[in-house]
C-alpha cells in the first residue's frame, strides 16, 4: 500500500526513507515546563513593554 501525503494541493508518495522519518511531539513531552517558559516571558514583556514604549515615544518626540 502506497502511503501518501497532501502537499500543497497535490497529494504526492513518499519514500520509504521518508517514511522512516518521524516527528511530532515525543512521548516524554512536557506541558508543564512549556507553560513555565512561556510565563517567564510574558512575565518578562510585562515589565519592559511599559519602558520600551516611553522611549520610543521620547525619542519620537525628540525628532520632531
């Protein structure tokens, strides 16, 4: 049996060389310290954002 894939509107075979390859989430996949990293940096745009907005408009107004 042929396995197939959708490639852009097309489906197209694969070879077994790319049958072998395989990707995706691995089985010891962690929700967890994905969700902690994320929370580190919006935590961190939380705190700059505000500052990095006023220079901007400082140095715009400096332009004028």
């Amino acid at each position: 049996m042929e396995e197939q894939r959708f490639c852009g509107k097309a489906l197209e075979g694969l070879t077994s060389s790319e049958l072998c390859i395989c990707g995706g989430i691995a089985a010891e996949f962690d929700l967890g310290a994905i969700m902690t990293i994320v929370r580190k940096v919006l935590d961190f745009l939380d705190d700059y954002i505000p500052q990095l907005i006023k220079g901007f408009k400082d140095g715009f107004n400096l332009v004028k």
